[in-house]
C-alpha cells in the first residue's frame, strides 16, 4: 500500500465504554500488537472502541446508548492517528 494511503493507529484511549471503566492502547510500530486476557476482560470492548472510533457505530448493531458503561452517564472514545507512515 502507498504511504500516502496508510493510516496508523498511534493511541487509543476508551472511558466508560462497554465493560472498560478506562483503558489506553498504544500499538506496536512494528505492525503487530497481540491483546489477550480472561474471558470479560474487555478484548471485544477495545476492539470495539477502535471501530466506533473509525465509523460512530458499534459492529454489533446496537444503539449508542448500549457502548456506555452500566452506571455510568456517557462513554469517551478517542484515537489519534498518523497518516503517511
């Protein structure tokens, strides 16, 4: 792919969003980033908050409201993103 045409995922930062009170994801330069954890740990919710920051919606096909934390009044979802490299 041309340069000009890569975008890349520099930080990723999720607050109240599905099951993450808070959460920061800083990937790998190299290309790869491996996230593990237990079940419930928020693997699918990072990767979510990912998405929803690339299309302002949730792949599984839920209202808005349902990407906000239970108990909690709003979610914050934001990624910074280098073009070119």
């Amino acid at each position: 792919m041309p340069d000009a045409l890569r975008t890349t995922v520099v930080r990723l930062s999720a607050r109240e969003f599905r099951n993450l009170e808070a959460a920061e994801l800083e990937p790998s330069a190299n290309g790869l980033t491996v996230i593990q954890g237990a079940n419930g740990a928020g693997k699918t919710s990072l990767l979510e908050a990912l998405v929803y920051c690339s299309v302002l919606q949730s792949f599984r096909g839920v209202p808005r409201e349902a990407v906000i934390r239970e108990g909690t009044a709003a979610a914050r979802v934001a990624c910074e993103l280098r073009a070119g490299t």
